[in-house]
C-alpha cells in the first residue's frame, strides 16, 4: 500500500457539480484517502429513523472510481438538533449544571442511552451499507473524543465506576479521605460528580472523575467500533487523538485501535513548533508500540481557532509532512480537502483553499502528493520502524493528579516538564520513544522520568528492577509524591525510590516567578534554576551539584546514584535549559546513546527510519550540511 495522502472531505457543504471538480483535483494532487462523513449525522439521518444515504453512495462510487480510498466515520460527534431538541438529556451539562446545547458540535451526554442507541443505530446502518465498500479502507470512530459531562446519567455511571473501583462506601471514603472537611458519604445516591463547589473540591474526586470521563467516552468509542467491525473485521479503525491531550488516557485508548492516528496542529509562529511536532509525532508512534501510525490531520495552512491564524509559510506543510513519515507515519491526511464557504470554520486552512486550485498552497499540495508518492516507492520505508534508545515515561494518571488543584506550584505543568527533557535531545538528533511508567525498559539504554507526582506500587517496582539490573534512570522534581489514591508518601520523598535515588526530599521549594537559584557544580559547570526547588538530603547518592546562597543554601539539586548494577540520577530543581542540555549530554555519552547524525548545524533534525535516515531543516536559510549519513 502506497503512504496515504489525503484529507477530511466533507461534500455535503457542496453541490453535486463540485464533487466532480473535487476527484478531478484530487487525482491531480495524488489523493488516495479521504476522511468521509465525520460531520455528516444530520445529512445521513435527516429525521428520527429516516436515512438518506444516496448522496453518499454516489461520493463513495464516484470516490472509488476515481481510485481514491476512504476513511469512513461515524458521525457521531455533532448528533442532529432532532436528537437534543427531542431528548434534551442526550445533551451535556458542564460541572455548573448547566445544558451544552446543540448549533455547535460535540454536544452528547457519553452516559445518555439516547444518544449511545442513537448513535449506534447510525453506525449500525452505515456499516450495514458500507462495510463492504469498495473504497473503504478504514473506519474512523467519532471525531477527538474529549468533552465530558457531568449531568445526572453521568453521575450513576460515575457511582458504578466507584463501585467497581472502591467496592463499598466505606473503602470510597477510606480513598477519598473524606474525614477531611466532614465530606464522609452515608449512601450512594449522594455521591456526585466534581460539580461547581464553594471552594476547592475533593482532590480524588476530581481525579476520579478524569479516569471516569476518559472510560466512559472509551466506552462510546468501543460499542461504536464493535458495532462497524461486526460488518467486516477485515477493516481496520481508528479515531484521532489529540497530541497533549489529558482528558483521555492515550495508553488505555491506542490499544482499542487498529492503527494510531494524530490530530496535530502546531502553531506556525512558535518557534518551538518544529520540536513539539516531533514530540506529539513521537508519542503516537510510542502509543501504537511502534507501529506505522497516521497522520490524520492537519492544516495545510492557518487553523482558525488560533487567535492569530497565520497560515503556513511555503515549505512548512511540507517540513512537517515529511517529519510524520520520518518519524513513523504510513499517511499523511489533512483538514480539510476544501475550505467551507460557511459555518465556524469558514477562515481555516484547505488543500484546496478559496482562492481555488490556482494558489500556492494546492501547488504545494500537489507537489506534497507526488512526492510521497514517490517515497511510497522506496524499500525500507514504509511500514519500518524507528529505532530508539532513550524512553521518556510519559502517564496519563500522574499528568492530571499533578495538575490538581491546591498542588504546591499550579503553574507547575506535566507537558513543560516533558518538553524540557525532550527538547534538547531533539536538538541533539537524538530519537526517544515515550514509555508507560510499567513499561519495558530493558528495550532502552536510558529512561528519563521528567515528573512522575503519582506512583503505582508496580511502577516503583518496574523502575527500580530496571536500574538494579544496570539501567541508568533521571528522575525530575515533584516525583514519587503521592499513591494512586492521591495519599502522600509519609516519609520523605521520592517515596517508594529513596533507595534507588539514595536521596531524601523533606521539603517541596517552589519558586515564586523572577526568583532565580545559583547552582554550583564542579563536573556539570555552574547554572541557575528556577521554578522549583526541594529541601533534599543525600543518602548515599554523590551530590553533582548544590544550591548557593539563600534559604537553601547547600543543599543538593542534582544527585547520582550506583544502585545494584545501574545508575539513578534525581534532579531536585527546573535547570536552565543550557544547563539541563549538558546533564543530558553527559547523561546520554555516559549510557553509549548517541545521535543519529553527529554535529549537524542547529535546526537541522536527523531521524532515522527503518533504511532511510531523514534530514529536515528546519530553519529559514539553507543549511550546509558536509557530514556523511553513516549506514
Ligand atoms: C480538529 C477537528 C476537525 C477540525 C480541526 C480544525 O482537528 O477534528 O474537525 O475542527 O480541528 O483545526
Ligand atoms: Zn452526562
């Protein structure tokens, strides 16, 4: 199969005469996949129970005629105004009890059985049409699922959940610590989801409530794929994750998936953006166990929820295409085919924008489109794996409970943390993988644990195996903090892993914004920090660096230590990144990582897939390169 190329094609914003205009330029483009149907509920059943499937039939046939594929969704994401005008609780609440209403999309109860029968009846009878479709090559299941609800169907579900987890109440109470603020619960029927409080709400409620709304819009999404996949298992589904997403646990979901998919949309103003691509790029193929994942959409130019949509420059789509196939994608899709004329999205960015096919970006499309059809041709590319020998842990649950409120520092946030650690290996051309915190190590020569607030007993247990038997660890600040069940670690800190960092933390030291700490260390060079900052005492770990001056004068931020045959590292401090770049250079010489292509000029990113290495400039002048690729 050749790399797909395409995009989300939405014809029922058109005319019949434009759909023949559309596979005439689609073929010139070299589109060979397009997204089908996303929005599509209310054309497809315009009333309870009446389906209009014509117009489709004729844009599946004339799609397939033309030798175009397509990936068809379930329209599940924007229900009809007949659904929430008829059955007002299909319809979400927010933690205000107040109704979401419809004239927008994403308006859906997860727990309603409405909407759940409505929207099975309608992926029911799609895939009765369709599953044997010449076209189809794939099912795509709702759209971006996240939202969340917390109406009244929501809270039931929501008690079921507890009680799977908890049993009683009194082990509900025991877990949530509700002797705190007398929130002790007598019965069940009182138990609610985080509403809108006087003050701040009960911390494992809150988390409890993200596990929740992430496995009940989980739910959604596998009763609608088992209901499409009953059809014909022979083809494959998927839905599209958004990268940096907290609400839905991209772990427990990418194993519900046939093939990943990454919905990603970096802004091109950010001059970080061509990392943070990679980043999101990387954790889609990390979530699919390093499998061909698809690029399913992004903006061929501006995207129109950006409060200042530039498009982008000439190249760029093309720069970040390339970077999704380098780094593991199989096909590479956009939103959307052509720009609407109307509705809320009417500024955003198309492979066919409005000024038509005579423009600068369908001539970059076009090109885009012949030159993946090119590399489809190449052996050992497509289908290949991307080699890797660094790991960043990378957990959902430890994500959201450190965002929590009332945390020590709440401008502290788990993706900075991560992007810290990422960046300068990414500058580097060092290529990482993201790993479960019970992940297989022994796959990497170096796991870098950038924050990990919660630990499970089996992740304390798993990191510190993978150390005693001669793995090499860094574990950032904030770490080893609390137990799933959001109760602190008593004792000091890293919790369950003082003995493998030989590091005790008494005291969390976050920094006011503007307070800069001096760290002195002979073997890394001097460096300041910011941010945060912990009242740490070695035991038994070497002290690689020390705070200078003010109240924490002397004590250590960073440590190292030989534990059974491996090597810990802790970080109690935000290094500047100058500083943070060294330790993981020293870190990476010390374990034999080494990048893919040594001493290219900066911007310039080197990553290797399967035979090809790929090298992608980044900046906006040309870059000499006068390295030799090695094998
Ligand atoms: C998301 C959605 C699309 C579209 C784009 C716009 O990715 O899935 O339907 O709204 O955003 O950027
Ligand atoms: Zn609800």
């Amino acid at each position: 199969m050749p790399l797909l190329f395409g995009g989300d094609y939405n014809p029922e914003q058109w005319p019949p005469d434009v759909w023949a205009q559309d596979v005439r330029l689609m073929r010139e483009a070299g589109v060979n996949l397009v997204t089908v149907g996303v929005f599509s509920w209310a054309a497809l059943e315009p009333e309870p129970g009446r389906y209009d499937f014509g117009w489709l039939d004729t844009v599946l046939d004339l799609l397939h005629d033309n030798g175009i594929g397509v990936a068809l969704s379930t329209p599940t994401a924007s229900p009809p105004p007949w659904l929430g005008h008829r059955h007002p609780d299909t319809l979400p609440q927010g933690p205000d009890g107040i109704r979401r209403h419809y004239g927008s999309r994403n308006q859906y109860c997860p727990s309603s059985p409405v909407f759940r029968a409505a929207a099975l009846a309608i992926a029911g009878a799609l895939a009765a049409r369709y599953a044997h479709h010449p076209a189809l090559r794939l099912w795509h299941i709702g759209n971006e699922y996240g939202p969340s609800c917390h109406c009244g169907q929501c809270a039931e579900r929501f008690r079921g959940w507890l009680k799977e987890r908890y049993g009683d109440l009194d082990s509900l109470n025991a877990a949530w610590g509700t002797a705190v603020w007398s929130q002790r619960y007598s019965a069940w029927a009182e138990v609610l989801p985080p509403l809108r409080v006087p003050y701040v709400v009960n911390p494992l409620q809150d988390l409890d409530y993200q596990r929740f709304g992430s496995d009940i819009l989980l739910e959604c999404y596998t009763a609608e794929r088992d209901a499409v996949r009953g059809h014909n298992p022979a083809v494959p589904v998927t839905t599209n994750f958004m990268d940096f997403y907290r609400h839905t646990d991209g772990w427990a979901w990418a194993v519900e998936t046939d093939v990943v998919s990454l919905d990603t949309y970096p802004d091109p103003n950010d001059p970080g953006a061509g990392m943070r691509g990679a980043m999101s790029k990387d954790i889609m193929r990390s979530l699919g166990g390093g499998r061909p994942w698809l690029l399913m959409e992004q903006s061929p130019g501006a995207a129109s929820w950006r409060p200042v949509a530039t498009p982008k420059r000439p190249g760029l789509n093309r720069l970040w295409s390339l970077q999704a196939v380098a780094r593991g994608a199989d096909g590479v899709l956009h939103f959307q085919w052509r720009a609407s004329r109307q509705g809320a999205e009417r500024a955003h960015g198309a492979m066919v924008p409005h000024a038509g096919p005579d423009s600068r970006v369908f001539r970059e499309i076009c090109s885009l489109g012949a030159e993946l059809a090119r590399l489809s041709e190449v052996d050992g590319l497509l289908g290949e794996r991307v080699p890797a020998d660094v790991a960043i842990v990378l957990d959902w649950d430890a994500w959201r409970a450190a965002e929590l409120p009332h945390q020590p520092h709440d401008g502290f946030r788990y993706v900075d943390r991560l992007t810290e650690y990422y960046e300068p290996l990414w500058r580097a051309n060092i290529t990482c993988d993201f790993a479960r915190a019970g992940g297989r190590f022994r796959d990497y020569r170096l796991v870098l644990v950038p924050n990990l607030y919660q630990v499970t007993p089996a992740a304390a247990a798993n990191l510190a195996a993978y150390v005693e038997v001669g793995g090499t660890v860094v574990l950032g600040p904030f770490s080893g903090v609390a137990d799933p069940d959001e109760r602190i670690f008593t004792g000091g800190w890293p919790g369950p892993w003082q003995d493998v960092f030989g590091v005790r933390v008494e005291e969390h030291w976050p920094l006011p914004e503007g307070v800069v700490l001096d760290v002195d260390s002979a073997e890394l060079g001097d460096f300041t920090a910011s941010t945060w900052a912990e009242w740490a005492q070695a035991r038994g770990a070497d002290v690689v660096a020390q705070v200078r001056g003010g109240p924490l004068d002397g004590r250590p931020v960073v440590l190292r230590n030989r534990y059974g045959a491996g090597t810990a590292w802790y970080i109690a401090t935000l290094p500047a990144a100058e500083a943070l770049a060294r330790l993981l250079a020293r870190v990476c010489a010390d374990t034999g990582v080494e990048p893919v292509v040594p001493g290219l000029p900066p911007g310039v990113e080197a990553v290797r897939r399967g035979d090809w290495v790929f090298l992608l400039d980044h900046n906006d002048d040309t870059a000499e390169i006068r390295h030799a690729v090695p094998d």
